[in-house]
C-alpha cells in the first residue's frame, strides 16, 4: 500500500504540534495499523508557514499533484484543520478522494470516510474548523480595535514624515508593558509640510508633484513622488492636529471618534484605524464612516482647518485625477498605450484652438514637463483610425482573433474529467475578470443599442459559466454541461460602424487590445490572448511622429 502524509503548520514555533511531531505521530499510526507497510511506502509533503484559510499552498498542491499520478491508498494526517480550515475547499477535497479511491485518516479525531456516518461527522468537524477559524480573526480585530482606541500605533510601514519607536509604560499593580508610538523623522517631515502648503497654494495634485520633481524632492523610495502617493498624503489623518476643526469633520462624517473637545489642543495628530476591509479581496478602503479616529501620541503637522480644507479640494476632483482623460468624449485610445521609451501609459490632449485635434502623449512628460522622457507625441486621431482598420479583420469569421476565442472556449468548456479545485480557482478568477470587463463596456454603451444588447448577451453567458464553475468548487464530481447548453460564440461587431458612439467603440477596442505600445516610429497593438513578437497576437503599425503641441 502507497500513504501519503500530510503536515502543516502556520507559525515556526519549534514545539507543540510541531511538523516533526504530526509526521511521526502519523507514521507510527501506519505502522501499526498497517502490517506490512515499511517508510518505504511512505510519502511526506510539509508546509511550515502556511495558514489553513486557503489550499493555496506549495506542498498541498505538489501532494495533490502525485495523489492524481500515483493514485496512492491513503491520505493521512494528524488533525483535521492541518488539511483546511474552509468547509468549501475540505468538501471539494473529500468528493475528489472519494472519486480516486483515497481513503483518508486523521488520527488526532479518527474518522473513517468509508462509512456514511463517518463521512458526515467530518463535515460537521470541518464546520467548527472554519468556525474556530473565523473566531480567531474576529477576535484579533476586536483586539486591534481596541488597542487603536488608546491611541497606539499598531505596526506596518509608517507614514512618510514619522519613524515608529517602542516606548514602555507602568500599568496596575507595577506591570511594564511596551508599546509602539509614532516619532517625527526630520529627514521627511519637511516635505510633507511642503506638500500641504503647496497643495492648498495650487490646489492641483499634478502642480504639487511638477513642484517637487523640479526642486528635486523624492520619495522615501528614492523616486519622484506619485498622484496616488501624494494623495494617500493628502489624505492621511496622522499629519491632522487634533482640534475643534478636524473633530467636526469627522463627526460629520459619521466615523468612530474616539476623542472630546477636552482632548484637542494640545498639538497631538490623529491615529485612524479599519481604513481598509481586508475581509476582502485586495482590501478594498472603507468609507470615513468606517473609521475609528483617535488622538495619538505624536506631534500633528497640519492645523484642523487646513486638513480639512485639503479634503474639501481633494473630494471636489479635478483635472489632474489619475487617468481622468482616459475617458475623454474623443481619443479611443487614452489609457491604453504604453510609451515604450519610459513604461508609463499615454494619454489625449487636445490640441489648443484646433477642434478635433489631439495628441497622445507620455504621463511623465504631461505630468512633470518635456525633459523626463524623449518619446515623441502620438497623432490621435490618425493612430485611432489605423488602428480600427488594424483589428476589423481580426474581427472577421476567418480573423486571428475568432481562433484565439474558440481556444478560450474549448478550455472553458473542456470535457474530460473534473478538474483540481486549483485549476477551478484559476478559471473562475479569469471569468470573474471577464465579466468585470463587460460590465464596464456595457456602462458605456448607449442605452438600448445593438452595442449595448449584444454585450450584454455575452455578459449573461460568462456569468453562467461563472456560476458553473462556482458550483464546482464545492462538488467537484459534477458532469459537464450537455453541448447543446453550452454558450455560443462571442459576439462580434464592427468597430468601424458608425452608429457607435466613441465611448461603445473604445469599450469593444478593450475588449479586443490587451494594449499598445509607442516607440516613437511603430505602433505595436496586442491582441488579448495573443504573445508580443511576430507572432499573429501582435500587429504592428509604422507611423509618423507628430510634433508637441
């Protein structure tokens, strides 16, 4: 008989459950109730570091993987949250087993998967996992949180302008307990004040930063400030003074206050806390109504009155917003070419006193002056007529791109056995990302239009697909759909039809154009699906420089 062993553990602590202990542990198990079985027979996959929230992990994958060639007896391990803590990720896990003929043994708690009681009783033991799980998060939040109220700083990268220093403390009954406050670094601290004065002298996110580059001031990385840096500045409470000012502001914005008008005015800045729902994929930020704001320990940079009139600026918006012209009334293309010279993406500007005309030029050469990149200006209107002829033949039934869809549909739609729920994971993530793209084409289609119509027809297809898969991460055994479910080819439309508005045209090139690149004589254009070189997902375009505006 084949064994397979399984241990895991989150953090190294050298003792306890220890991943030595659990694989011992499980190889006396099989020597003993196995006669005959020798350490030949056996195979040890360890992941020390990794948590049980997901499978996610290199050794799991790898056993995985030898489990579907070796088609091994057993699957052992010592307990069973080391295998997952995700009621869905522990039953797909269960049904593929049981598929493949792999018993499964977990010592600490003995469950047998061959009976159904058996069976039943490891799913009620996966649920309180998940539930133990889940307990402990909720409880390290409330505790954070809690501490957050006192004003500590709780760890991560500091802001720009202050540097994190351990100070202790006498607590009841004599007990020294240490702590983390925020300490001003005068190597930094200068230019956030700077950048405050600047920005409520300028009122522009773009002037500030022109500003800086100019009078050679950079970030803590060495490199010139971004928009979005600069604005993470702009916006951070911790440069606030706790005041009467900045007390109304959140109070009117209906965050957690953790501070009265007896403990303003004493030059202290502001600590805010839940700013992001990690509980979340890639932690989206919390509205300030979900923020819990309290006086800290350090010294605040900005009077309450200024921080809040930085707001005020910052929510009235802008020209200068981050890629705000790429969703102009006129250039298809803003946004979506890469300047080959520098690496940033290239957008429109008009061209003054000639209606209709415009120019794609280099983010740093718009945003910090001529002389940060060489590559010449981009005609606009003359690269988005050639390349909407460029792609309307990939368009066409015996096109480049037709071929590139079918062999996403066959991967999609494949018929051969269940896939691992990894490969599952990866297959719901790019039709999530698909479905994201549809839906931002539909909202800027016309209502109503053929354009409009037509992607939402797609729309529906992915999501059902999406659902499908979705389905099968909890029950990987199921059959695929019969091939007369199964969705029709994409639709394809005219990109040069000239019922369709600029914005229905620039969604449907997105939908085409993974991006393209300018390098000052040829306009490269990949094709999504497609690989760069000569190969048929790129095409390219040779055209003429235009002269700055």
């Amino acid at each position: 008989m084949k064994f397979l062993i399984y241990s895991r553990k989150s953090v190294f602590t050298g003792r306890g459950e220890s991943i030595e202990n659990q694989v011992e542990l499980c190889r006396r198990y099989i020597l003993t109730n196995y006669p005959g079985s020798t350490d030949g027979d056996i195979t040890v996959y360890e992941d020390e570091g990794f948590s049980g929230k997901t499978l996610d992990r290199p050794q799991f994958q790898r056993m995985l993987r030898d489990m579907r060639a070796q088609r091994p007896d057993c699957l052992v391990c010592y307990r069973l949250d080391r295998i997952s803590r995700s009621v869905g990720d522990f039953a797909a896990l269960i049904e593929e087993l049981n598929s493949r003929g792999v018993a499964f043994v977990c010592i600490r708690e003995k469950f047998d998967t061959s009976t159904p009681m058996g069976k039943a009783m490891l799913y009620i033991a996966s649920v309180f996992a998940q539930l133990e799980r889940e307990t402990i998060a909720e409880r390290v939040r409330d505790n954070m949180l809690l501490l957050a109220r006192t004003g500590r700083w709780l760890g991560g990268a500091t802001p720009t302008g202050y540097t994190s220093e351990k100070t202790r403390e006498v607590v009841i009954d004599g007990k020294v307990k240490s702590a983390c406050a925020l300490k001003t670094d005068p190597d930094e601290i200068g230019t956030v004040d700077l950048i405050y004065r600047k920005f409520l002298e300028l009122q522009s996110l773009n002037g500030v930063r022109k500003y800086l580059h100019g009078h050679g001031l950079r970030s803590r990385q060495g490199q010139d400030f971004s928009l979005p840096g600069l604005r993470e500045i702009l916006q951070n409470p911790v440069y606030c003074a706790a005041d009467r000012d900045s007390l109304a502001y959140f109070r009117e914005k209906r965050a957690d206050v953790c501070f009265t008008e007896q403990d303003c005015g004493h030059g202290r800045g502001l600590l805010s806390y839940n700013k992001r729902d990690y509980a979340v994929s890639r932690a989206p930020r919390n509205g300030v109504d979900k923020w819990i704001v309290a006086v800290g320990r350090h010294e605040g940079r900005v009077s309450g009155r200024d921080w809040v009139a930085v707001q005020r600026i910052l929510e009235r918006g802008g020209p200068d917003t981050p890629h705000s012209n790429a969703r102009n009334g006129y250039a298809l293309l803003s946004g979506l070419i890469v300047c080959a010279r520098c690496g940033r993406r290239m957008f429109s500007k008009a061209r003054s006193g000639r209606p209709g005309q415009y120019d794609y030029i280099c983010q740093n050469k718009l945003q910090l002056g001529k002389g940060t990149c060489a590559c010449p200006n981009l005609h606009g209107p003359q690269a988005d007529e050639l390349v909407c002829r460029a792609l309307e033949p990939h368009a066409k039934p015996d096109g480049g791109l037709i071929p590139l869809l079918k062999e996403l549909r066959r991967a999609l739609q494949a018929e051969h056995a269940p896939d691992p729920p990894a490969d599952l994971r990866q297959r719901v993530k790019a039709r999530e990302q698909e479905l994201e793209r549809l839906v931002l084409a539909l909202g800027s289609a016309a209502p109503g239009s053929a354009f409009a119509q037509k992607i939402a027809q797609r729309a529906e297809e992915v999501e059902s697909e999406l659902n499908r898969l979705q389905a099968g991460l909890v029950q990987t055994g199921a059959e695929e759909e019969p091939p007369s479910a199964r969705a029709p080819a994409p639709p394809v439309l005219s990109i040069e039809d000239s019922s369709m508005t600029v914005p229905e045209k620039r969604a449907l090139i997105r939908l085409l154009v993974q991006k393209c690149q300018w390098d000052g004589e040829t306009l490269h254009i990949f094709l999504c699906g497609g690989q760069p070189s000569s190969q048929s997902g790129e095409v390219s375009l040779s055209m003429e420089a235009d002269s700055p505006p």
